[in-house]
C-alpha cells in the first residue's frame, strides 16, 4: 500500500483548491452541529442546574386574597410535595433623574433562607436584610446595573397608595426570572423599565394588608406525580376548586411560566437546528465530494485498470480513494470543532443578554465532538464511494481503455437556430458543457439552490420580524401611554385621566381574566373591553382590514380560535374570575389576526355586565402631547391607584433594541453560512471544469484571448447554474420558510409570512456577489496556466 499511499498524497495536493472548498463546507457543517449542540446542551444543563439547587416551583396561583389556612388544604393534595405562600404586588418605581415611571414587581421573601426557599433568590451583590430595618429591598440585579444603583442606595415606590423609600440591600437573580419579563404579555427582557424587588414577608404583609393571607402560592410536586402538562392542569384544576371562594385568578404549571417558557423553546430550537443546518451543509459537501472523485476516477481508469491488472484487488483500489475522503472528512471535521467551540462561545455571549444565570455550565462535551468528526467522515465517505464505484466495476482490460469522449450532438437550445447564433461562441462552450456534464450541473444546480434557499428564509424571516413589529406597535396600537389600574373603577377613571397635563384624548379600557371552554378545549384569557368607538386599538383581519367591535360576542384572534376549535358562529362558555363568576353563553363574532399573545376583544359595556357592572374601566389609553411628556410622567407618579405604565413606542423600540438586532445577527451568520455553501459548490465546480479543459484554456491563449476572455466562459456557466438555483430556490425557500414558521407557531409567539419584491431581489443580489467571489478566483487560476504545458496535454 506504500505505491497507493504515494499517490493518495499526490492526487491531495493536485486538487488542493478544490478540496479546500470541500473542506471549509465540511468544517461550517460540522462546527454548525457542534456548536448548536453544545450551546443547547449549556443552556439546558445551567437551566436544570440553576432550577435544582434554588428550587424552582413547578407551578403558580395567583388569588385576589386567600387565608393561610385555606392555602395550606393545597399542600394536603395528593401529588403537591409542599408549597410557599407570599404576597406578590406590581408597584410603580420613581428614581431620582428618571422622569418617566417604571414598572415594578414586590414579591414577599423570608428574611433569612431566602435563596432556599422555593424559587429561591440568588445574592449578587449586597449582605442581604439587615434586622434593624423594615424598609429594605433586593432589588433585580439587571435592573440596577442599568441604572448604576448600588446596594445602600435609596429608590421610592407607590405601595399601597402610598410613597415608600427603600434601601437597596443587596441586587439578585431568580430562577422565576431567568429571562426578565412580566408575563405572556412582554416578549422582551427591558432592564431599565422593569424591575422585581424582594421585600422582607412580614413588613409586606403588614403594609399591604395580608396579615394571615397571602395572594400567590407557589408549589412544588412530588416527584413523578405528574409527568405531562395535562396531569398537572388536572391538579391546578383541582386547586382552583379548592380556592374558589377566595377568587382564583391565575393559575400557571411551570411548562407555561413565561421566563421558563421563552428558556425551553430556544432549547427546543436549538436542538432542531443542531440537526437540520448542519445536515444541509454535509450533504452539499457529499455532493461535491462525489463529483470531484468521479471526476478523478474517469480521469484515473488507466491508471485503475493497470493497478488491478498487476494485481490490487478492489477492496485495495477501494481502500485508497476512501483514504481520499477519510483524510478530506477529518481536516474538515478537526477545524469544524474548533470553529464549533468558537460559535458556541459566541451564542451564549449572546445568551448572557437575554437569559440571566449564576453561571453558565460551559462544558466542552467530548462525545459531540466525536459524533461531529464521525459525521464528517461517513458523509465524505459517502461522497467518495459514490463517485469511484463506476469505474472499479470495469473490467481491467476495459478499465485501460482510454476513457471514451463526451456526448455530442446538438443540444436542446440549438433547436431554435436564430436564438442560438446571437448568444456567441463563448455562450455556446458554456451551455455545451452543462448540458454534457448532466450529473456535475444537477449537484451544483442543486446546491445553489440550497444556499439560495438559505438566503431567502432568513431574509424572509427578518422581514417578517419587522413587518410583525410594525403590525402590532403601528397599526394594532395607536396610543401614546397605557395606565394600569389596581381595581375595576368607574368611567370617573376616564375623566381623571383626561385631566393628566398632555393628554389629548383619552379610552377606557376593560381587561378581564376569563375561564373560555368550548368542548374539551379551555384557557384562561385575559378579554379585552373596547369601546364601540375605539380608536386606540385596531384590531385587523387577515387581510389587514380594521374590524368594529360588534355589540355581542366576542373577537378571536385566529390562534385562540384555533386553539379552542371555534369558528365564527360558535358559541362557548365564558366565566369571568372575579366579580359574580357566573359562567354564561357568547358568540364567535369575528376572527382577527394577531401575532402576540391568545387576544380576545369584546365591546366594553357587554364585558362590564359579565361582572355585573354597569361600566368597568381597570386601564387608560392615552394620546399624549410629546412637549408635554415629562409633566404627564411626574402626574402619573403622583396618582395612587396607578398600577403601571406602558409606553408602546419605547416596547417596540426595545424590540428592535433586543430581539430584532439579535435575529439579525444570528441570520446574518446564517447568510454566511449559505454563502459558504454557494462559494464553495461553485468554486469546486469551476477548477474542476479548468482541470477538464486545460488543453482548451491553453488553445485560446494561444490563439490570443485575454484571461477575462476565457474565464468569462465560465463566469457564464455559474450564472446559468444559478439562474437555475434560483428558480428551484423559490419552491424549497417556501418550504423552509413554511417550517420556520410553523416552528414559532405557538401560543405566545407567531410569525407571519411576508414576500416582498426587495427580499427576492436582495437575495438574487447576494447570489450574485458570491458568484462574483468566484470569478476572481477563476480569473487568477486562468492567468496562472501554463500555455505550453497545456497544449501538450493530449485528449
């Protein structure tokens, strides 16, 4: 094997260009796979480690005011392992040189133990609470840090309708907000608008009158005792029965806590993509592979059949291209794991900004790197065998023949003689040698489209992601400010609200927690109450046409109709959570698109008399005049019944700041990645092509064309082969679009579909600039040939 050796080093450094743009794709397929997974891998062991030893609970009730006595009869149910009572209460902060109000959320804690306690804090900085003082509070450490506050500082709050100052003891992490926001309705972490503060339990109890009551408990199950989502909503059920009489307004299992819910999907999605990218990738690099070595196999059949005629069986003959594709998947697969430790070091910098940890358990896990590199060489195995095998099944004597000379005849364009003479010479070896090279010309036709492809979903998908922002924040929302309430009040609300300094114009609001069954389908929804002449909140059809909020019945969103199986028409059971809780009939209405959230609309007045009110208000919104902003964020302090204060142009704004700019990023690499796959196909493609027709090349710079001549016969053939991966891109762009979409389609986030004629072109532009890449590197190996060399070469 020592003669087959030598020559398996000679056949490597021949085709050393080519194989190089094999390898950089094997190495991008392999470091996708290794970094994806080990990314999805640290995220998921710091989350299980992070849950574990602070105790995280495996489910939520929120009540309007409960006895001790009656929270304990919870932990008595069978399958709840024990539980936590506290008091849990959205404030609103005042900082010193922040006009505007920020949001806060008070959760009781004990005074010692607290990081042991179920969904225990974890100290950043600070001591912790002192016991000479009440009015001390751990304050979220995400939140302080983008406000500079230390611990010592001072912050005031509206508590209780009062104004309370505080001293920071210490700043924290909790596992209830590893990704820092307040519910289903936020969609992004906002450090300096959003803070959870941690108060002592008895001073929370005493100044906000919970005294032997509490109005959230927290629990944990015993092990085994639920293993699905359904047992356990069969166990909150039961729960809910229980506290009825003390106003059940929530109740949540870990699977659809908020923080933890956003967690596991991007674990979820990592774990998909882990597959499915790096799967693209290898499989272009396959098919490259096989073209490269079928090309050097036919080139080589003399050389075969002799080696077999002297007496190398097969299986050695064999053994010596396989070295070829062992040598080409371990190169690549070595650099594809240092480039995977490198991307997964890159995403979970990126994590560090949404998801908040004590540590990151970043571990380097061998067996990933072992399955990548084995990837890497069966894929590039594959490759190779398929493109040897034809020539190994000739016979000896057949095998020395010299290899017989391509097709000729005329090909299909030539059909039509008068469109044929006007596309030139050059044009015509062009599309000769893609029409005679069928099985090179389908794999690189087929890899351009799969790069193509690649561009086109992730240019998709961004524009999705700003079309969606623009649809709810623009077209949906029209206010400038929306203020909470803490109870239902009369529409007196809304003429103090018309009083604040800079508003314009002003809409009451009803939000109401309601049980919705139809069926065997239920949830849990917050309705919303409109006025018949709103003009704040637009809901649209599919077809972004605004819709009246009929009189009866209710409007929902497309995913909550579906969730529950209902068309317009249907009717369902409707039972408010607070008020008289009597559980009454309501029609579909209408059905609206809607991309955040389950959303249900329903006129103000048919919602107030759900919970028998004439007319309940619990929020405002508001047209602010913007010169008059400051005074109207210093009212909003003042007022004791405010609960909170959204501003939907600075929600959106975070959005785009967090969400958005991070997608961009990750499709930008993406965008890469797929150029790898076009740059490389294509550049493979082209030396293979020069190597084939060196005698050709020397003939033309013989007969006096330029370098730019020549290598413009094959900048023609690259951009047929694209022009054809471009059109096959557009049915496979649509199918993965399709599968992206319906990955996000869940019940807290959608994304839509949006084709545009930029997205199409952009994508055809990006194409082009890889194959432009290209031309340069064909130009240089034109300019480089050995004219004298090449004429030699016999055919």
């Amino acid at each position: 094997m020592g003669v087959l050796n030598r020559k398996l080093r000679r056949d490597m450094f021949s085709s050393a260009a080519t194989l190089t743009a094999v390898i950089v794709i094997i190495a991008v397929g392999t470091g996708s796979f290794i970094g994806l997974g080990s990314a999805q891998r640290i995220l998921k062991g710091s989350q299980r480690a992070y849950y574990d030893h602070y105790r995280f609970a495996d489910f939520w009730v929120h009540v309007k005011k409960a006895p001790e006595v009656a929270a304990a009869r919870v932990a008595d149910l069978p399958g709840v392992a024990e539980i936590r009572t506290r008091v849990l209460f959205d404030v609103i902060l005042d900082l010193p040189g922040v006009v505007e109000p920020l949001s806060g959320r008070l959760i009781s804690t004990p005074a010692r133990g607290f990081d042991q306690t179920l969904n225990g804090i974890c100290l950043v900085r600070g001591s912790g609470f002192s016991d000479d003082r009440d009015e001390e509070v751990i304050l979220s450490n995400a939140f302080a840090e983008a406000h500079g506050l230390q611990p010592g500082d001072r912050i005031e709050l509206i508590l209780n309708r009062k104004r309370e100052s505080f001293v920071i003891a210490g700043t924290a992490i909790s596992p209830e907000y590893v990704y820092m926001v307040r519910g289903e309705g936020d969609f992004a972490p906002d450090a300096k608008r959003f803070a959870v503060l941690y108060v002592k339990d008895r001073y929370a109890r005493e100044v906000l009158d919970f005294q032997d009551a509490c109005n959230e408990i927290v629990g944990r199950l015993v092990p085994g005792a639920a293993n699905t989502v359904d047992e356990v909503d069969l166990l909150l059920e039961r729960i809910d029965r229980l506290l009825d009489p003390y106003g059940v307004l929530a109740t949540t299992p870990r699977a659809r806590q908020a923080s933890n819910r956003f967690l596991s999907d991007e674990i979820a999605g990592l774990a998909a993509t882990a597959v499915i990218l790096p799967g693209i990738f290898l499989g272009v690099a396959a098919l490259v592979l096989n073209v490269l070595a079928s090309r050097m196999a036919q080139r080589q059949r003399t050389i075969i059949g002799t080696l077999k005629a002297l007496g190398y069986s097969n299986r050695q003959v064999l053994g010596h291209f396989l070295g070829f594709g062992v040598l080409v998947g371990l190169t690549g697969g070595a650099a594809g794991v240092g480039l995977g430790m490198l991307m997964a070091m890159a995403m979970i910098e990126m994590y560090k900004t949404f998801f908040q940890f004590p540590t990151f358990v970043f571990e380097i896990y061998p067996d990933l790197l072992v399955i990548g590199l084995a990837i890497s060489v069966v894929f590039a195995l594959l490759g190779t065998t398929k493109g040897v095998w034809a020539v190994l099944r000739l016979e000896p004597a057949e095998a020395m023949r010299s290899q017989p000379p391509e097709r000729g005849g005329a090909i299909f364009l030539e059909r039509w003689p008068g469109l044929w003479r006007r596309l030139g010479f050059r044009t015509h070896i062009a599309l000769r040698s893609l029409a005679r090279n069928r099985v090179r010309t389908a794999t690189n036709v087929l890899s351009a489209a799969l790069a193509t492809a690649i561009i086109l979903t992730s240019l998709v998908l961004f524009d999705s992601v700003w079309f969606l922002l623009e649809f709810q924040f623009d077209r949906v929302v029209h206010s400038d400010a929306d203020v909470g309430m803490r109870d239902e009040r009369s529409v007196a609300a809304l003429l103090e609200a018309r009083q604040l300094p800079g508003v314009d114009y002003a809409e009451p609001v009803l939000g109401m927690v309601c049980d919705l069954r139809h069926g065997r389908h239920a949830r849990r929804v917050s309705i919303i109450g409109l006025p018949s002449t709103h003009r704040l909140t637009t809901p649209l059809q599919a077809d972004l046409r605004p819709i009246e909020v009929p009189p009866q019945g209710l409007v929902f969103s497309r995913k909550l109709a579906e969730v529950l199986d209902l068309a317009v028409g249907d009717r369902l059971d409707v039972t408010p959570v607070r008020g008289q809780r009597q559980t009454v009939s309501a029609v579909v209405a209408s059905t609206v698109e809607g991309f955040l959230g389950l959303e249900c609309y329903a006129d103000l007045g048919y919602l107030s008399g759900l919970v028998g009110e004439a007319r309940a208000v619990n929020s405002v919104q508001l047209r602010v005049d913007p010169a008059q902003r400051e005074g109207f964020f210093r009212a909003i302090k003042r007022l004791p019944n405010a609960q909170g204060l959204s501003v939907p142009a600075q929600a959106k704004a975070n959005l785009e700041a967090t969400f958005a700019e991070n997608l961009a990023a990750s499709l930008g690499v993406t965008v890469v990645f797929a150029g790898v796959i076009a740059f490389g196909t294509i550049l493979s493609s082209s030396f293979i092509e020069i190597a084939d027709r060196t005698r050709d090349v020397a003939t033309f710079r013989v007969l006096g064309y330029r370098p730019g001549q020549i290598a413009g016969i094959f900048f023609r053939q690259n951009l047929v082969v694209f022009a054809l991966g471009t059109l096959l891109a557009l049915p496979l762009g649509w199918v993965m679009v399709t599968g992206s979409v319906q990955a996000y389609d869940t019940e807290l986030f959608r994304m839509p579909v949006v084709w545009s004629l930029p997205v199409l072109l952009g994508t055809a532009l990006v194409s082009l600039l890889f194959v432009l890449i290209v031309q340069g590197f064909v130009y240089r190996q034109v300019s480089r040939l050995d004219w004298l060399e090449g004429v030699k070469i016999k055919e």
